[in-house]
C-alpha cells in the first residue's frame, strides 16, 4: 500500500496512518482465506474475508469495465479463445487476454473490524421508517457507539493521505470542502466519474444535522463542486448529480458527484437524497430534516436492526 512520504511525521491525534499500512502489499502470500463473504453478480465483485498476520483483512475483488483506449488490443493473436458453443453463424467461447489487458481491482481493509466483515457480508435487509424522534432516540446513540472510524476522512482533511486526487479544494472551516475520487473509481472513464465532496467541518454527522443556517455550505458545495468537474473533466452540470447517502456509512457530511450514466451504487430510492432537493427542502422549512420520517433499509445483521425492532419501528 503506498503511503504519502510525510505520512509517518504527521503527530495529531486526527491525522495518523496505523503501522500496518505503511508496508508495502504486492501479492497475496501471507494472506489465508476464510470464507467468502458475498459473491455479487450484477457488480461482478467477491467480498472475501481473509486473515493476513494473525488479523483479519477483507479483500473486495472487481471485475472492472473494459478500457476504451485498450479494447483494440484485445483482438490480437495473443487472446487465446477457447470454444464453448458453435450453432449455425453464432459461437461463444472462454476467453483469455494479455494479463495487462485483464486486470480487476482489488480493494484492502487492514487490519478490517468485526463491523466491516458485517458490512461485506450477504445478509437480508429491512425498510425502516425512521422518525425525528427515532432518530434522537435510536439512531443517535447507534452512530455514536458503534461507528466505522472516520480516520480516512480526517487523513484526506489534513492532507495525510490522497492529497495527490484532489480535484478542488475550498478551505473555508465553515463552507469548506474538498473534492476528490471516491475509492470506488478507476478515475479512468470519465462517463463512470464517481467523486465526493468532504466537509472541512466535523460537527455534522448526516443530513440530519442540517438546518438553513448550513444554507451557505450546501450552496457554495453545488456551485464550486459542478463548476470544477466542469473545469476539470469536461462534464457539464446536466450531466451529473449530486446527492447524500442517508444512512451513510460513515458519519462525517459528504455528498457523492457521480456522472448520470454511471450505475452508482446507492443510487435507490431508499438511499438517496439529491442536494438540490435537500436545499429546496430547507428553504422551505428550517428544520425539515429534523423533523421529516426517512425511509430506509437496514441489514438484519446491523445493531440498529434490533434497536428498531426493540422501539417497534420495523413491521415484521
Ligand atoms: O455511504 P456513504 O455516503 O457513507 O459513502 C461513503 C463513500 O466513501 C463510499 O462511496 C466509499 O467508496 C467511499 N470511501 C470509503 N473509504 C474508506 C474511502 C477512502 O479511504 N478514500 C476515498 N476516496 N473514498 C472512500
């Protein structure tokens, strides 16, 4: 795993990089398998869990979408194909590419928590109805106990970690923000353009949070976040959308810019809130989504399932 130079030097507390991830991985050896988490066909990925140096490691395997610059290449005498099926004009085969030309991307969390292997597991999901009062009463509390560490975000905040990816910065501490590719793009196909905006503020968690006095932030996010792919990619603002996950797995205020021909995940009805909406939302009522039930699904497996089950929110 690579690591910024100055990434060891860095002392505050909200900025470390853990000592695992400053070796180098090249290969898997040391790497034991333990069961595969989740097969999931419509994105082509493995969700694996594995055991490297007596810790656990989830490793996400993904068959990646062709290259168009590299497709030409495939049709050469170095693609052994091997028949499965011949009828009439229309035959199929197995078929075997260059390695350069085969690549899948590999995602790694090391050392990976009880939570992540819950995360990555197949399990089946819930609709929940979450009121304002719910969300004070259950929801609050979850969040703050059983949270996914948001160090990945202050590492990008404070510049520890994937400072070369930043597609625009705004450092205001208010109405700040910093925009850069999420994890899950190749930053290849631009027509897959996946990216996020962070908040330089640390007090809001969710949409929840946020009232008209964040009017400001919201706003300055919309303008600069759509004029800067514009200025960067090429895309224009009619080209992609912007919107919160709500529940978001990680609780510091982002909002994901993704191209609309990309088949973003997350992007159901049940778990996303487009920013435009969310503004106009709070134009018209300060305090709309304190107050506004949200509709969302919830993994049998997560902690806040039984919750909601225990306060009568989830209709079995
Ligand atoms: O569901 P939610 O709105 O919380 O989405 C969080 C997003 O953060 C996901 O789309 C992840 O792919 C992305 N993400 C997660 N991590 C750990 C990282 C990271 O370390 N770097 C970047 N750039 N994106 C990440």
């Amino acid at each position: 795993m690579a690591v910024e130079p100055n990434a060891k030097k860095m002392k505050t507390e909200d900025s470390k990089i853990s000592p695992e991830h400053c070796a180098e991985i090249s290969s898997f050896a040391g790497f034991e398998f333990c069961r595969l988490l989740k097969n999931d066909m419509r994105s082509k990925t493995a969700f694996i869990h594995s055991r490297f140096k007596e810790k656990d490691a989830v490793i996400l395997m993904e068959k990646t979408a062709f290259e168009t610059t590299t497709v030409q290449e495939l049709l050469s005498g170095e693609t052994e194909l091997v028949e499965t099926l011949k009828n009439d004009i229309y035959s199929t085969y197995k078929t075997f590419p260059d390695k350069t030309l085969n690549g899948m991307k590999t995602t790694l969390i090391y050392p990976a928590t009880s939570q992540h292997l819950v995360k990555y597991s197949e399990q089946d999901f819930y609709v929940v109805h979450e009121s304002g009062e719910d969300y004070n009463k259950v929801t609050l509390s979850y969040m703050k106990k059983k949270a996914l560490s948001n160090q990945w975000v202050y590492n990008i905040l404070n510049k520890v970690t994937e400072a070369d990816r930043i597609v625009f910065e705004d450092p205001d501490p208010d109405s700040g923000f910093i925009l850069l590719p999420d994890m899950k793009w190749d930053r290849k196909d631009t027509s897959a353009l996946y990216l996020q905006a962070v908040v330089h503020r640390r007090d809001l968690l969710s949409l929840r949070d946020l009232h008209q006095g964040h009017l400001p932030l919201l706003k300055n996010i919309a303008k600069k976040g759509i004029s800067s792919i514009g200025e960067k990619f090429g895309i224009p603002a009619s080209k992609i959308r912007a919107y919160f996950h709500y529940l978001p797995s990680y609780y510091h205020l982002h909002i994901h810019f993704a191209h609309i021909k990309l088949d973003s995940p997350g992007f159901e009805a049940d778990r996303a809130h487009l920013l435009t909406d969310v503004i106009e939302n709070i134009e018209m009522k300060s305090l709309y989504y304190k107050e506004k039930t949200l509709v969302y699904k919830v993994r049998e497996d997560d902690p806040l399932y039984t919750a909601f089950l225990e306060h009568g929110c989830i209709k079995k």
